[in-house]
C-alpha cells in the first residue's frame, strides 16, 4: 500500500537533528517539495556557500540562518554545529546536488552519528547519476571516483589504479582540465567508450559519446566551461560475463568483416554494437 503525497506544507516545527538535503544541479524546479518543507520548517542551514545558497532561499521565499561549512571547515566549527542539532533542526547542503558526493559534509555526519543525533537523509539531484542514466554505457555496475588529480603523473597513476575493474568509471571533472583528461583516457584506457555529460538539467544540456581522442578534438576546437561527469565504459571482456559473445564473433568474423560481425552478434544477443566491434577488432588481431 502506497504512501499519500503530502502537498501541504506542515505548520509544526521540525525534531531536532541532521537533516541532509539535496538541492538542484542547475534547473530550480528539480528542488523536492519534501526539501523545499525542510528548510522552510528547519532552525538553520549549513551550507558551502552562504551566497549561493542564498540564491536558492530566495527564490523558495524562505529565509533561514545560514552557517558556512565547507572544507576548511574546523572541527571547533563541526562541534557548534552539532551541538545545534541537539535541540535545533539544522539542514546540510552543498552548493548544488546531494551533500557529501565530492562535496564537504562526511566528517559532521560521523561527528554527528557519534554524538548520538537522529539523521535524515533526504534524496534528489545528482550530477553522476544524472550523467550514467544519459551515457548510455553499462549501468549495472559503476564505480564514482571524484574528481580527477590535477597533475599529469597523479591523472595517469589514478586511472591505471582503476582500470582492471569491471565496471563503469565515474569521474567529476572541470572545463579547462578535460582535454588532458581525455589525453590520459587514451593513454591508459585505450579503446574504451567515454562519455562527456554537461551543463546537466541546464538550457544547453549535453551527453556527447565517443573514443578519447574523437572527444578531445571536439573540446579543443569547442572549449567547455564549468562541472563535467566524465564516463568510462569497463573493459570490454567485462562486457561479456553472461553471454559467450567472442565464439560468436569469432564464428562470425569467418565471413564477414568485424562491423558486420558486430551488428550480427549484437541483434543476437542484445549486447552494445560499439563494444562488440572493439571486441571483434581485438579478436581480428590476435
């Protein structure tokens, strides 16, 4: 039996605690009206960013506390505010999406958890999420890594560390870096499916797919701004787990050319055409 929606926003003041809100990644209606109820109802919120979560109250006609908590927060600040939460409905937010995905927050909701605080937890936006369900790459199993290292040697031995697993990989990476990062894909990663997802619920929303070097020669002649989720299909046996997909290739690649082994094997069996002609490309070779 299903739960009724409430649509009313509630009168009587929230219980104490931590209550962990996720907010928009760009489209303001992607705010929930359980959110939107919780920070009208709560006693203050701990945010990155008073200025941009300020943007966020003022459009929801709320006006609340704010208190700035971010990375350089100290623990003197972690321990005022839990010792908020005591009595008081304190509400953590980061500047866009769901709290603690590569953003501050883990530390307060250990300290909190320690202290014996209740804890809420309330879903919504999520850039990485939003980025694989427009991939399009295999999403039964993915691994978020956060962002990429910013020097080369640190990018390389990051995505060496990470390519065995069989999985999608799922990086947040920025405008002006993704460039070396396709360049490093390529190095290390050579031959797999990579995704670039931006600008995500925005005007100007993009999920572009390809080879690394295809992408990069894109964003070098169209350099992108801001946040990006940055995609990685796993390996291409890993594609294969459940269905003998190379002795069908192999069977088929003996009269006819790797695409249309490919697109024969891939109607058979329902797998991804482009991974099937890697895979055949790999079997033609060896």
């Amino acid at each position: 039996m299903s739960a009724r929606v409430n649509r009313e926003p509630q009168s009587e003041p929230l219980s104490a605690g931590l209550y962990i809100v996720a907010t928009p990644i760009g489209n303001l209606a992607d705010i929930t009206m359980r959110a939107v109820d919780v920070l009208a109802r709560c006693d203050g919120i701990a945010c990155e960013d008073t200025r941009v979560t300020g943007k966020l109250l003022k459009h929801l006609g709320v006006a609340k506390p704010l208190w700035r908590y971010n990375d350089h927060s100290e623990a003197r600040d972690r321990a005022r505010l839990v010792d908020r939460m005591r009595t008081e409905a304190v509400v953590l937010v980061s500047d866009a999406g769901t709290p603690l995905i590569s953003d501050p927050g883990f530390r307060l909701v250990r300290d909190a958890r320690d202290a014996g605080v209740a804890i809420t937890s309330l879903p919504g936006a999520c850039a990485l999420i939003a980025g694989l369900t427009l991939s399009g790459l295999p999403n039964d199993r993915f691994l978020f890594a956060g962002f990429l290292p910013v020097k080369d040697k640190a990018r390389h031995d990051a995505l060496a560390d990470v390519a065995k697993v069989e999985a999608t990989l799922i990086f947040y990476e920025t405008g002006p870096r993704l460039v070396k990062s396709l360049a490093a894909i390529e190095a290390i990663l050579p031959g797999r499916e990579v995704s670039v997802a931006r600008e995500l619920t925005k005007l100007f929303e993009e999920c572009r797919t390809g080879t690394p070097d295809e992408l990069a020669a894109h964003y070098t002649a169209h350099p992108p701004k801001g946040e990006i989720v940055l995609l990685i299909a796993p390996p291409v046996e890993a594609v294969f787990d459940t269905v003998d997909a190379d002795a069908l290739l192999v069977d088929a690649l003996t009269t006819m050319k790797a695409s249309q082994a490919a697109a024969q094997v891939a109607k058979v069996t329902g797998l991804d055409r482009k991974a099937l002609y890697a895979r055949a490309m790999e079997l033609k070779g060896q």
